[in-house]
C-alpha cells in the first residue's frame, strides 16, 4: 500500500517514468506521507550535482543542479507559484483572486514570484555549493523532503477552497497523518544535524503560515497552494540550512561506520 502510494505521489510530482493508475493515485490522496517519502527519491536525484562539489567551480554545480530540478520535477508546482503570485497583487475578496487563479494569463505578479524563487533557488545552490560535498547533498535532500513535508502538512492542517485537487488530498485527512508524515521525513532531518533538520522543519512551519494567509485571502488552500508550498519551501530550507552552517558549524560522523551517530562540531 505505501509503495504504490509512493508511486501515485512520484507520478504526480515528478517526471518520473513511474507510470500512472488509479489504484496509485488514490493510494496517494489517502497518504500525506508519501510526499515526503517521494521527496526521499526526488532529493537523491536533484543532489548529485552537489557530489561535484569541489572538483567542479560552484556556480557550474549551481547550474547543474536548476537543471535538474527542472528535469525531474517539471513545471507543475511553479505553475502554482505563478498563479499565487498573481493571486497576491489582486484586491479584491477571495473569489476574485481565485478568479485570477484560473486565469491563464501571465501577470506581473506571478512573474515577481517566479523570478524572485528562482533567483533565490540559484543563489541558495550556489551557497551550498560551498559546503563539504556530502553536507551539501544532506542538505539539499533534506530541502526536498522538507518541501514535500509541506505539501503533506497542508493536506492535514489544510481547509480546501474549492472543489480540486486541494480538496482531493486534504478530506480525510488529519493530525494523525501529519505525524506519520513527520515521522518518516525523521531520517532526512538527522543526517546533519541541525543543519538538516532546520531545513526539514521549515516545510510544515512554511505550511502553517500558508494556509493561514490562503485562508484569509483564497477562501482556504487550492492545488496552487500545494506547488507554491514546494517551491517556496525548497528556496526558503537551502537558505536557512546554510546559514546555520555559516553561523553555528557543522556536524559530523562519529566514525566512517556509524553514520547514524553524530557529534556537534562548532568551528
């Protein structure tokens, strides 16, 4: 059941040739874990760049490492980012910006959203492009799984707007698949302690405060929100694990045998 819950989840936020059934998507629907999970798989591939660290210059693993994001990924969730930027610049009550959700129009709202992420994105790769090759590839799956953990706290704290997507995840949904959703993001928090984990806990904080604007501004959250969830979380969790390594050190293995135990290194 969570295997095929994974499969539904990497069919529908990556680019995946996982392959696409309805026994897999509701599996998903049904299990907010499976973004985090699936965030396991997508943040192995968008971190191989960051094995170059060192041997390539960094902005060239910066590059490499956008191109893959787009390549695994797609163009699904930025869509979502789009559309809640142009939802931010409209006054008007929340039917109105959800209007301006549906509109295929490109405004300038969402093309300052866009453009500020992905300016951040690269920004933020080009930092962690300066890290230890292995607490750079850490770091950026734990951003991933940090992203998707977002997603799944919204399908569990989330009031949907409207009929769609949001609503398909977020119904039957509550605290008790958030804590399994926190719990199998676990892993990814304590490879690099704290460095991953502020990047893994920025996903379900980010989430919270989402909801709370979409629901005062969009009537409660839609799919878009889900995408901008994860674009922004991504950008947001880079930046935060980068700057504890800056300001606090890193953390290490004990020994080359027991990755699992880590001791605190300040620098």
């Amino acid at each position: 059941m969570v295997l095929t819950a994974v499969r539904g989840a990497l069919g529908f936020l990556s680019r995946l040739p996982v392959g696409h059934s309805e026994r897999a998507w509701d599996a998903f629907v049904g299990t907010p874990a499976a973004f985090p999970l699936a965030g396991y798989v997508v943040g192995g591939l968008v971190a191989v760049p960051f094995l170059a660290v060192g041997l390539l210059p960094a902005p060239v693993v910066a590059a490499a490492y956008l191109g893959s994001v787009v390549l695994v990924t797609g163009i699904n969730h930025a869509d979502g980012l789009a559309d809640l930027g142009d939802a931010a610049v409209v006054h008007g009550d929340p039917a109105e910006r959800r209007d301006v959700m549906r509109d295929t129009t490109v405004g300038v709202g969402a093309v300052l959203a866009l453009g500020t992420v992905l300016l951040a994105l690269a920004l933020a790769a080009l930092a962690a492009a300066g890290l230890p090759p292995l607490v750079a590839v850490a770091l950026v799956l734990a951003a991933e799984v940090g992203a998707k953990l977002a997603m799944a706290t919204l399908a569990c704290v989330g009031r949907p707007s409207h009929d769609g997507f949001g609503s398909t995840v977020i119904d039957g949904n509550g605290p008790r698949q958030l804590f399994a959703s926190l719990t199998v993001a676990l892993p990814a928090a304590i490879v690099a302690v704290p460095v991953t984990a502020v990047a893994v806990l920025t996903g379900p904080l980010l989430a919270v405060a989402l909801s709370r604007w979409a629901d005062r501004r969009l009537g409660g959250v839609s799919g878009d929100i889900f995408g901008a969830a994860n674009e922004l979380t991504r950008a947001v969790a880079l930046h935060t694990g980068v700057a504890v390594w800056s300001l606090f050190g890193g953390v290490w293995p004990v020994s080359p045998g027991d990755m699992g135990v880590l001791a605190w290194t300040l620098w």
